[in-house]
C-alpha cells in the first residue's frame, strides 16, 4: 500500500491510543543534554486531529553511562516517540529527520505502508524512498525536557524532546 501524504485520511484512531506500542521499559530517564546512541525504532502514519497527515516515530535509546564512581546506567529500550506533521508549516521539525535518513520531500509521497499491520498508532511504515523503515536505524541524539504547568491542577510534568546529533556509521 502506497500512502500519499497530500491525501487525507480518516483511520478513526486516537492520536494519544499508543496501547500495546509502548515499550515495557522500567529503567531511569534518560539524562539531558547527553548525546548517545540509540536507534529509530519504528514508525507509523495517521492523520492528526486537524487530519493532516502525521508519521509517528519510535526512538530507542541504547546508551550506558559510567559515572565517576565507575557505576554504569543502562539506559537501553528508553522510549521516545515524536510526531511529525507532513505539512510545510512543519517542516521546521521533520526537516532535519528526512535529512538526516538521505530522504527529500519529494519522497515522502513513496511512504509504504503494511495494510495489515495496523495500531493505535496508525499504519506501519515500511518504505521511504529508498530507505527500508523495517529494521531499526542506528543514529545518535540527546534529550532536553520541557516543563509544564496543568493550568486547572497545578501539576508539573516533563516532557521529553529529541535532539538529533547525527547518524551513526556502521562502516567505522
């Protein structure tokens, strides 16, 4: 199945419904603003809540720290999912992810999809251009969290953002 990111979609799934995709990780946060591997996990497409098409994308950190007391953290199977909009208004944060895969724009109207593999998260991404979206790709980031305020409660969360640093060459 070709899906053509000009083209709307109406899938009826929820935007927050990741049941069942998230990984079972039950290790510390990642800490901030340290840059380690990790891999691109997997990614679907959906429309978001305004019905412009939208690739929902996995990361998985593979990172251990040592600290200076010779301790190791593992930070591996952390999960980090961003969305992207495929809209020009967007493309200031899917920009640097099509770059970084050796993707153009004109590309993203070739993404594959499997009919039947089919989540809370949309369709599964297969195919983009020429590059293979079924085995995980290996690229380093880091994290920085933003902070929110529940406006009616008054809780304080973090929420995780991705920063890319670069794509890891496995030929070294």
């Amino acid at each position: 199945m070709t899906f053509n990111p000009l083209a709307k979609l109406d899938l009826g799934l929820s935007d927050a419904d990741l049941e069942g995709i998230e990984e079972s990780y039950k290790g510390p946060d990642l800490p901030a603003r340290r840059i380690g591997p990790g891999v691109l996990s997997r990614v679907y497409i959906d429309n978001n809540s305004n019905g412009n098409p939208m690739l929902k994308v996995l990361f998985k950190s593979t990172m251990k720290l040592e600290a200076k007391d010779g301790k190791v953290t593992d930070y591996t199977g952390w999960p980090l999912w961003e969305n992207y909009t495929l809209t020009p208004d967007a493309a200031f944060k899917w920009k640097e992810l099509i770059e970084l895969l050796g993707i153009t724009p004109k590309e993203l109207n070739t993404i594959k999809c499997d009919p039947n593999e089919q989540s809370g998260a949309g369709y599964r991404v297969t195919q983009i251009g020429k590059v293979n979206m079924t085995e995980e790709i290996p690229m380093f980031f880091s994290v920085v969290y933003e902070k929110y305020t529940d406006p009616d409660t008054g809780e304080v969360s973090r929420t995780p953002r991705l920063h890319f640093a670069s794509m890891v060459d496995e030929s070294e």
